[in-house]
C-alpha cells in the first residue's frame, strides 16, 4: 500500500487561481492538471514502511525523505520540493535547516505548504508568536480555498504546543465544523476533532465524532487528512476502532460494565469479527461478561430483576464460551418477572447445551409451572429426577431429598380427598354439567383437572405440606346446600339420572326451582361447582344410605361453604313486614332448624330468587338486621345464630328449639336432631313416636341430663318417663324463688344446732355418691329421693278430658294435690311414690364432690334404701353439669367451705318447694310415670326432719 503525503492539493488550487479558462477550454484544462498532479504524487510517494518511521518520529530514516532537487525541475515546481524537505527536517527536529527550505520555498513561490513548514520550524525553533504570524500571512497571500486547510492546521498547532489552550482549540474546530460548506471539509475536522477528543480522553465525544465522520465518508477522498497526518505524525486509519477501544476499556474501568459490552459489540458488529479478533478484544469481552454476571447475581440477590436482567442479557451478547450459569440465572429472574415463554426459551436452551444435567430441567420445569402448564411441568420434574437418581456423581444424587416425586404427592392428596370426603356429601351436583356425581367420579375428574397437576407440580420442590395440600384439595371440592320446604314431587336422584343432567329435567316449578338453586351456585361470587339438594342427592330407595345420609347431614351442612335458603312463601313485597322471615313456612320445619344452625355461612334468598332483604351481605349471619330477626323469632342469643355448637346449649335449650317444629313424617321430627344432640340412634322410617322414644333415651344416656323428663301432659309409649310430643318443651319448668344468701346463712346457722357433724356428713355423702340417670333398653335409671304415698283418694272430676283432681298424703311432705286422667290405686296408695330426681340443684354447683380436706365417709352411711346405687360411682363426669342449666334455686358464695357446711347447704335447699314426678310401682319392682296434666308442686322438707328418713335410691322407670 502507498500512502501519498499529498500536496498537489495546493498545488492544485494554485494552478486553477492562476489559470484563466473559459469553458469551452475545461476539458483541455482538467488533462493538465491531472499530469500536474501525477508528477507531484511521484516526487512526494512514501512506502508503507516508510510512512510508519515518518508517524513514529525517526530521524535517522526520515532524512531519507530529503530530496535533492533536480537541475532539470522547473522554477515552478521547486518550491513544492523545498516545502517537502522542510517538513522531513521538522520531523528530524533539524529546525534551521528546515526553517531555510521553507524561506527559499515561499521566496520561490509562496504556497499554502511552504507557509506550514515556515509555521512549524518556528515553533520548534521557540518562536510561537512568529509562527502564528507566518498563518496570518499565508492567509493573506494563498488561495481562498486553503483557507480551511490552513485555519485547521493553526488550529490543531494551538492544541498541541498549549495544553491550556485545548479546549480553545476544539471550539474553533466546532466552529469550522459550523460554516463548513462542503463534505470534505467536514469530513476532514470531524476526523481531528475525534483525534482531539481522543487525546484528551474524552473517549464518548471522540466516539460521536469519528460516527459522524463515519456517516460522509462515502463522499470523501481525505486527502486533508494525508497532509495532517504527513505534518503532524497522526493516524487517522483505524482512529474510530481506537477510540471505540478506549472508550470500551474506559467504560470497564468505571464500573460500567454493561456500557462496556455494548460498546465492545458495536465494535464487532461495525468491523466485523475477523478484524477485531486480537487479544485485548478477548480478554476485555471475559471481563465484561464476568463483571456483568457478578452485577446480574447481586440484583438478583437483592430482588432487582429488571436490573439483573439487563446485566444477565448483556454478558450472554458477548458470545459467552460457555454460557449455561448465565442462561440458568436469566431464566429465574424471567420467572421471577413472570415472564414465562423467555423463561422456558433460557431453560431449553441449557438442556440443549447440557442435556446429561438436572439444572436445566429444573428450570423448563419452574417455566412450566410457571405457565400454568403443569402436565408438561410434571414431566420435566419426572426427567430431571430421572438425571439426579442416575448420576454418577454422588453430591448430585443426594439433591434427590430437596424434591418430592409426583407419586409422593398423590399419596398425600389421596389421603386429603379421603379426609375431606368423610365429611362431605355421598352425591353432589355437577353443576357445570347439571350431573350426579358420586365420590369415585369427582375423584376422577378432579385428577383430569389443571387442579390436580398444579398440586403435583408445586409441591416438587419442597417437601409436602399436607396442610396446603388439603387447602387446594378442598377448594376444589367445596359445595353448597340447599335449605329449602318440599313442596309436593321434588325431582329425585332418579328423575335427574334418568335424563342424565338437572338441566334436562321438564319444565315444572319444582324442576325450576331446583335449577335455580344450581344456577344461584354456580353464579356466585365464588363460584361452587358442586351443590346438594335433599331431593335429588340421596337414594332413598336403599336404607343404607338414606341412614347414612340422615346421620350425616348436619355435618354436610356444618362443612359446607354456604348454604343457600330459598323462602317459597316470601314475596318481595311481604318483606316489608319486618316478620317476613318469622311467619315464613321454613321457620316451621323440623328439618330446617338442623340447616339453619349447623351452617357457618347462609344466604337467604325470597320467591324470586333475590336476596332477602336485599340484603348483599356474603352471610346472613352477620348481617346486624337478619340475625335480630332469627334470634328474636327462635329466643336465642345472636351469637347462637351465628356460631352455634351442639354442645353449646344445655338439652333443655336444644328441646325447646324443636318443640316448635314439625315434619310430615312422623320420624323425622327425632331424625332432624340426630346432628344437634350428637346423637348416635339409627335412623329407621316405619317407627312411629318410638323414633322420638330413641332419641330422647339417647340423649340422657349420653349426658344424664333429667330435665328430659320435666314435662307436664301424655307419656310416651316408649317410656312413661317421656313424653309424646316435643311440643311439651316449649313449657318452662317450674323453678323455686331463689334464696338470697342472708336467707341462706340463717338457716344453715339453725340448722347447725340441730344436725349433728356425723348425720349431715351421713346424709351428704349420701347424695355425693350417687350416680347420674343413665337410660338404656327403655328403662331409665333415675337417682331420686323417695316420698311415699301413705292414703290418696279423689277429690272431684274435672271433665272435658281435664282428668281428676286427687289429695294424696305422703311422707315427710304431707298433703300433695295434683290431677290426672290415669286411674289411681285408691286401696293400695303404697304403690304410688313421689319422686325428687333433681339432685344436682340439691348439690353445690361450685362444689360437685368433696374438698380433699373433708373426712373419709363411714362405710355404714349408706342406708338399706340405697342398695339399688352403684356405690362407687361419682357425682358424673361432667358431662350432665355442662348440658343441665344450673339451678335457680339458691345462692351460695364461691369460696370453699368446710364439709359440715356443705352438708347443711344441701339440708337447707332440700326444704324449698319442689316440682315432683308421680310414680305407680309395676312388678319386678319397676315404676310407670303418672301423668300429670300440671306440674305437681310440693312443699320442701322440713327442716326438723331427721337425716335418716330421707329415702335416697335409684328408681327404674319403665
């Protein structure tokens, strides 16, 4: 290559100054100069090898430069030769002789070089001024259009000998930069201008000019920049590629790591790969691709994963050798960025580098999921398990105990759907598909469901959270219930499985209203898939599970998410009445009281299927007006609305409740409160009222509660101790005025001087060591006191079904009146007994058995009386305490007293009135129940009685 250090430029200019062509002469003219310019390119060439010694300030080779002028070279050319030499001999620093050669070139002829040359001897030789003075006459005497030439060259003079004037100096390059008028021009001071820039470290600017020049480079010979790159010793070839090199290296020193790399691939993608292929365009792209990682890892860290991912990117544009670590770490933070499918691409792209590894299936796999695509997710985790398992590399296999295998989690998911199966429905509505589902078929559709293979695949990566597992499960299977009045034929589950759908039913109110109810499910704001109507989800025709289904359902109902109550008579304009809900039908129904209770969440909705009310509560319950509404109709507290337990109220509470329902079959009115009483009976239809008999007999063997049998009106077949309808609970018990605590401590104090220590502790123990009613086989083991009937005869009838009023006398009470429809046995009143069964109220309620500081009782203080007790029974277990609501009929203080005291209590309590049961000794020495139309009450024990003659034993009532 020959680079030619040109000054036919000047020469050119000069030539076209001084001829004076026309136009028609133009072509002439051109022929000339371009043999003019082929001359000065000989007499000027510089080899390759040359021109570096020239550029690297050689003075021993650029003498070589030096021409000899020829004897033969024309007056006018000579001075072309001189201004040539002059140059070499600033460059050898031989600044005389060169200052010489430029004087005998400008005496020759005055040109735009032979000023330059004059400029720069003069500066070497400590005359800076002089120089600038030279520039002022080359102005004045050269061609015009050196003028830029000139000023550049004065300019770049200034930016080299004054470093305080720098800046100065590329000011005035702006400044030509702004009035040039043509392309090379512009071209030749953006170029400097970078140079400039470079020089100074300013590697941005330096950039944005050598780009600029880049942009009209097409257009330009840069013969300017020969003659500045010939005076000066600068390189403008690869100036830009340069630049780009130290602003690159700048940019990496500064921490800008990910400027750096962006500059570093504008360098490639500009030159191309080939050319810039050298070691410092390796070493920095390892450099930048670690410092980006290291950056990317602490954004990550930091939960910065724009910047991460910015810094992540940037290294992997560098053409990573090896680049899975990064990859890897991008496609978390694209994850963590919810950015799924780049995700993926990062995570495909590692199995694709690195098939044998487990990392990249980790990643498909948390993509995947990610994506919601839980099937294909699975798969990845089943691959990537398969990898770890089979490694030969034993660190690898041990990360098998940081997942969880899919068949892990199903086991555990198995045993969540049998959990929650165990307290749900045997058959639910599809209400999606309007179709019956049994267990097995929700379990099948629930594991084709995204559902499922979402459990499956979150769990993977952690251990198993059964509790989790279970939450998701049961989302899936919540259901809604139906609370509802039969209205004549509801669709049952064979109408609905003989069209396959309830949505194919015929058209009829009752099928309407059961779609509704589907239709009100599935619309909701929670949006139940499943739902359960008495009428239609239960086979009746096998008692097997219609027993199962009744025993059940006040825990389907208690489980379920809501429970959806439809009001058939409540019009929207009767809810106006404030009582609309009271005066409903619903409110009638045995059935419907188990529903309303046992619901955590209900939602009451009239005839049309609007919210009663309108009222947009997501549970009646708590709804301020609503709940008033129920707890005033039903006499509870509100709280017992909203958050009822079975053990939350006493037996006698939970009676009266029912008494006030009924059914249309006569067994259901015991069946509907088989959930609130906790009752264990087996529900079987074509019992009649012995339905009732089981249930009630359940009840006080299950708590000893006897307030059962505190009733006035007809007996039960099933046992004469119950009556025939639960009707007779909506009576309240009587209940003796209590006695105030002065009232009390008189007559414990009157008692004490005439009971001594050892007959009230007698006849305390006595009571203390009882048992608690039991019931079984229909008979009823009643703890009691005994007053015998000594004489009864009949006082008048009454008539009109009132029975007959009677005057009995009996021991230790006296004269008792009391009527009844039973015929009484006049000659043998000894048959007859009255009885005391509420023990418990006798007792101290803070005080159910001995203090630990009382004496041992005697072995004899049982009496002969007694020998039907168990006597080593307690007081009960507690149970009967919480059920039976405490006694009215005293106050006691609550501090601890001596067992003397206690014993008087007892005495003192037995001496107020009493409400008695009327018993009619059988045979095998067995009581019946004596029915009373009213409430026998009695007058207390005296309190001169004698301890002994108070009969305490155990009747069996039959």
């Amino acid at each position: 290559m020959v680079v030619e250090a040109n000054q036919t430029i000047s020469n050119l200019q000069s030539y076209l100054q001084t001829a004076q062509l026309e136009k028609s002469d133009l072509q002439s003219a051109l022929a000339t100069l371009k043999k003019k310019v082929t001359e000065d390119k000989q007499r000027l060439s510089l080899g390759l090898t040359d021109f570096k010694q020239w550029m690297r300030k050689n003075s021993v080779d650029a003498d070589k430069l030096i021409s000899v002028p020829d004897p033969s070279t024309s007056s006018s050319d000579i001075h072309h030769v001189l201004a040539h030499n002059a140059l070499a001999k600033v460059r050898s620093e031989n600044w005389s002789s060169a200052y010489e050669d430029a004087e005998k070139s400008l005496v020759t002829r005055p040109s735009a070089m032979g000023y330059i040359s004059k400029a720069l001897a003069q500066i070497g030789m400590g005359e800076p001024e002089e120089a600038m003075s030279v520039f002022d006459l080359a102005f004045a005497n050269c061609n015009p259009k050196d003028s830029s030439l000139l000023l550049l060259i004065k300019t770049i003079i200034v930016f080299m000998a004054r470093k305080c004037a720098s800046d100065t100096a590329i000011s005035r390059i702006h400044d030509l930069i702004s009035v040039s008028k043509d392309d090379e021009t512009m071209y030749c001071c953006v170029q400097v201008l970078g140079k400039m820039y470079l020089m100074q470290g300013d590697y941005a600017r330096a950039v944005q000019s050598l780009e600029r020049a880049q942009g009209i480079a097409s257009s330009c010979t840069g013969s300017d920049l020969k003659i500045i790159s010939f005076i000066f010793g600068w390189t403008f070839y690869g100036l830009r590629i340069t630049v780009l090199r130290y602003l690159c290296e700048n940019l990496y020193a500064s921490g800008r790591a990910e400027e750096a790399a962006d500059t570093l691939l504008k360098i490639i993608d500009t030159f191309g790969e080939s050319k810039v292929a050298i070691d410092w365009v390796t070493d920095l792209k390892i450099k930048c691709i670690e410092k980006l990682e290291t950056l990317g890892d602490t954004a990550l860290n930091s939960g910065e994963y724009d910047d991460a991912m910015a810094r992540y990117t940037s290294a992997l544009s560098l053409d990573h050798p090896n680049p899975v670590n990064i990859l890897i770490k991008r496609s978390k933070v694209q994850a963590s960025k919810g950015l799924w499918e780049g995700s993926l691409k990062d995570a495909n792209e590692v199995i694709k580098r690195d098939p044998s590894s487990h990392r990249g299936y980790e990643r498909k796999y948390a993509a995947l999921h990610g994506a919601e695509d839980y099937g294909e997710a699975n798969n990845a985790l089943l691959r990537m398990l398969s990898i770890i398992e089979s490694s030969p590399d034993q660190e690898v296999r041990r990360l098998r105990t940081n997942y969880t295998a899919s068949r892990e989690t199903i086991v555990a998911i198995d045993a969540a759907i049998q959990e929650i199966f165990s307290l749900c429905p045997l058959v639910l509505i599809d209400v999606t598909t309007g179709r019956l589902c049994n267990a097995q078929e929700r379990v099948q559709m629930f594991k084709s469901e995204t559902q499922f293979e979402k459990i499956v695949s979150e769990t993977a990566m952690r251990t198993i959270d059964r509790a989790h597992i279970r939450q998701c499960v049961a989302k899936y299977f919540k259901w809604t219930m139906f609370s509802h009045t039969w209205e004549g034929k509801e669709p049952t589950l064979k109408d609905v499985n003989l069209v396959d759908s309830v949505w194919k039913l015929d058209e009829s109110p009752l099928n309407e209203k059961l779609r509704q109810f589907c239709t009100t499910a599935r619309d909701s704001e929670d949006g139940y898939r499943w739902a359960w109507s008495d009428t239609c989800c239960i086979d009746k025709d096998t008692s097997a599970i219609l027993s199962q289904s009744l025993t059940s359902m006040y825990t389907w109902y208690e489980k379920a998410a809501e429970t959806l109550v439809y009001l058939a008579d409540v019009l929207p304009s009767a809810e106006l009445d404030d009582l609309a809900l009271t005066n409903s039908r619903w409110m009638t129904r045995a059935w419907t009281l188990q529903e309303l209770l046992a619901s955590k969440v209900v939602r009451f909705y009239n005839r049309d299927w609007k919210l009663y009310l309108n009222d947009t509560h997501a549970n009646h319950k708590e709804s301020l007006e609503i709940r008033k509404e129920l707890a005033k109709a039903m006499g509870v507290a509100p709280g017992t609305i909203t958050s009822f337990q079975p053990e939350d109220l006493g037996v006698r509470e939970k009676l009266r409740l029912a008494s006030t329902r009924d059914a249309t079959v006569e067994e259901d009115i015991a069946y509907s409160l088989i959930g609130i009483f906790s009752s264990d009976i087996v529900p079987r239809y074509g019992l009649g009222k012995t339905a009732l008999g089981h249930l009630l007999e359940s009840i006080v063997a299950r708590t000893g509660d006897v307030t059962v049998i505190a009733w006035t009106g007809q007996s039960l077949p099933y046992n004469s101790a119950l009556p025939a309808s639960l009707a007779v609970y909506s009576q309240t018990p009587y209940s003796p005025p209590p006695m105030e605590a002065n009232e009390l401590h008189t007559c414990v104090e009157q008692l004490r001087t005439r009971y001594s220590l050892q007959d009230a502790l007698a006849f305390y123990y006595r009571f203390a060591q009882h048992p608690r009613a039991t019931f079984s086989n229909r008979c009823l083991q009643l703890p009691c006191i005994a007053f015998y009937v000594t004489k009864i005869r009949a006082v008048q009838g009454l008539g009109d079904g009132q029975g007959t009023l009677y005057r009995a006398t009996v021991s230790l009470l006296g004269k008792v009146e009391f009527r009844t429809a039973d015929a009484m046995p006049l000659k043998k009143p000894r048959k007859l007994v009255f009885v005391h069964p509420w023990l418990r109220d006798l007792r101290d309620p803070l005080d159910g058995s001995l203090s630990d500081n009382e004496p041992e009782a005697e072995s004899d203080v049982n009496s002969s009386d007694e020998a039907g007790a168990e006597s080593n029974a307690g007081s009960g277990d507690g149970t009967d305490d919480a059920s039976e609501p405490p006694s009215p009929s005293h106050a006691e203080p609550s501090a601890r007293v001596d067992p003397f005291t206690l014993a008087l209590w007892l005495i003192a309590r037995l001496g107020r009135p009493f409400n008695a049961l009327l018993l009619e000794q059988q045979a095998n020495d067995q009581y019946k129940r004596v029915a009373a139309e009213h409430e026998i009450i009695v007058p207390g024990v005296p309190y001169q009685t004698n301890p002994k003659d108070i009969k305490a034993k155990v009747v069996e009532i039959v």
